[in-house]
C-alpha cells in the first residue's frame, strides 16, 4: 500500500493546513461542532474502507477516531473520554491504495517516428554538406570535395522526396547516405 493522497487538517478551526493529492486541490471543510470535521471535494480519492485512514498529532494521542463517507462528505468524529471533542493540534487524513501501474507512454504514431528519422538524416547531410559547400565558395574545394559534396546533395534531394513515396509513412525506402 502507498499512500496517495494526505490532507492536514487543523484541529480547532477545521481549516485544511496543506493538501497532497492526486490532482485535487479544492477541498473545502467544515466544523459543525466539537469533534466534527467535514471535508467536502474529495472526489476521486478512495473512500473507506478501501482506503482512508489518519494520523494524529501526539497531543492527541488519547483521542478515538472515526471516518466515515457518505454522498461525498467524508466525516471525522474526535472522541476523548467518549465524549466529542477538538484535537488540540491536528489530523492527517491519507489515502492508501495499491501502487499504481507504471506510466506508459503511448508510442508514436509512424508518421511521427517518419518525420523524426527524416529530420535526423537531414540534419547528417546538412552537417556534411555546410564544409564542403564553404569549401566550393571560397574557391579552395578540391575536385574530391566537390565529388563529395555532389553526393551529399543527392542524398539531400532524395530525402526531401522519402514524403512523396507510395507507401510513406508506413514502407519507407530510406536513401543511402554517401560513404
């Protein structure tokens, strides 16, 4: 068991102190009268018995609790001696339940994992063509480099044509890249 959620509540107004929780920020409470605590948005929390339970500060140790849920209100009832009464300091409400299944990210559709490859093989070309096409402006390319640079820019075309085939995103024939 893990807890899921805790709300701490202070004892002589009944206000919410903080709250951890899975998405349930608005909690609302009430004191109707000594021993009484109403905590009201709870939604989407586990009610007992599958769940709720509570911990008392220790100047409160001496003092019974009871939990209970009903259309939405989950009530607290304080006893010492028997008889209804405050906590002297305050209450954490929690919620245990078993561990949550891990998070699984759903997979990428092909047309996303498509564009990802392509963009990665045309930053690869980009990255190879940029020397030698520095190289062919300044006059200093020699005739393997403008070789070179020719093939990386027929591979380049060629990727910028992968979106056009027949079966794309689903059967890709990927070009190969120049040795």
């Amino acid at each position: 068991m893990t807890t899921r959620a805790a709300i701490n509540i202070l004892g002589s107004t009944g206000e919410v102190i903080d709250i951890t929780s899975l998405g349930v920020s608005n909690l609302t409470t009430q004191h109707p009268g000594p021993g009484q605590y109403l905590v009201l948005g709870t939604l989407g929390m586990v009610p007992p018995p599958l769940g709720w339970g509570h911990v008392v500060n220790q100047l409160d140790a001496d003092c019974s609790v009871s939990i209970s849920f009903n259309e939405g209100v989950l009530a607290v009832s304080v006893a010492r001696d028997g008889e209804p009464s405050d906590l002297l300091h305050s209450i954490t409400l929690h919620v245990a339940v078993e561990e949550l299944p891990p998070m699984v990210a759903p997979e990428p559709d092909k047309a996303e994992l498509a564009q990802r490859e392509l963009s990665s093989r045309r930053s690869d070309a980009d990255h190879a063509i940029a020397p030698l096409q520095d190289a062919v402006d300044v006059d200093e390319a020699t005739e393997s480099e403008m070789a070179t640079l020719k093939a990386w820019k027929k591979y380049r075309l060629a990727l910028s044509r992968v979106p056009d085939q027949a079966g794309y995103p689903l059967s890709i024939e990927w070009p190969v890249a120049p040795a």
